[in-house]
C-alpha cells in the first residue's frame, strides 16, 4: 500500500532516494542564488522560473546558505513563492524565518500576532529579513508530496540545520 503515491518503502527511502536528492541539493549549493535576486520588483514565480528553465514553479525543498554554511532548509509545493515569502515583507505565517530569528534574539512573551503589531519586534523583523536577503539559496524539485516531507528532516539532520546545531530549523509544534 502506498502513501500519497510514494513508490519507495521506506528502507528504499533511506538508502537511496533521500541520499539521492541530497546529493542533487549539494550539488546546487556549490553555487546558490543570491537570495536578493528572488526580492526584485514586478518579478515573481513565472519570471523566476523561466530564469531556471522551470516551465513552472515546482514542488520542491530549498536550503539557505550564510557564507557557504546551511543555516535552514524548508519545503513547499511552490519552492520559488515559498523562497520569496521569507524576504519580502510579511507576517509571522509567511516570513515565518525571519520571524525565528527575531525572536532568538529578542524573545518576548506575547503571541506572535502580538509581537507583528509592537513596532519595536516589527522593526526587529525588518532587521531578520533584511539579514535574510544577504544569504544564498539552493533548490530541487521534489514532486513526491511524501518524498518531500520526509527529505526535509532527512536534510535538516544532514546539513545540521538545528536550532541545537546554530541553524534556525525546529520540528517542534505548537
């Protein structure tokens, strides 16, 4: 029996394909894209993915890079919008990176909501995601929707992307 059409059991998930697209991933990191070229204005999804030679905007996993160094990896049925969403300004549901990182480092204890309309966090905001738009990115397309979930915990441990490892992923819910 399959689960969202996957047609790997697990242990062909773990031993081949999950490495498989991660060797894909790290191969695109040797030379990522600027994150600013995804913040310029009047170009979006289609424009971007016509720049990659996309005929569209993938489902897919991304990493973003600080010099070099994975600091976070994420996933999205629309990697390019995803991408772009975390360094243009939003809120806390779609720039929710900027968001973490904000509140590393100035926790506070009001609701995120909260926290978006205190002019000082906002500003606090403003500062992650203008941090955010000097790192790189990386993607793959992954179009598994099953395969996808579960390469990005595979990546997170693979890059040690961990709040515990000095990167900014946390699988914790709320």
């Amino acid at each position: 029996m399959t689960v969202d059409g996957c047609q790997y059991s697990f242990e062909e998930l773990a031993l081949r394909v999950l490495p498989a697209y991660m060797a894909q991933l790290r191969k695109r990191m040797e030379t990522p894209t600027p994150l600013r070229n995804f913040n310029v204005k009047g170009i979006g999804p289609v424009t971007l993915a016509k720049t990659y030679g996309l005929s569209g905007d993938p489902s897919g996993c991304y990493a973003i890079l600080d010099k070099g160094r994975p600091v976070y990896v994420g996933i999205s049925q629309h990697v390019i919008q995803r991408i772009m969403e975390h360094i243009r300004r939003g809120d806390h549901y779609t720039a929710s990176l900027a968001y973490r990182i904000a509140f590393h480092r100035y926790p506070h204890t009001k609701t995120a909501d909260q926290a978006m309309q205190d002019l000082l966090f906002r500003s606090r905001f403003d500062e992650a995601q203008a941090y955010i738009r000097e790192l790189d990115v990386a993607f793959i397309e992954i179009s598994n929707p099953l395969e996808l979930y579960v390469f990005e915990a595979y990546c997170a441990m693979e890059l040690q992307t961990g709040l515990d490892s000095g990167g900014w992923n946390t699988f914790a819910t709320h």
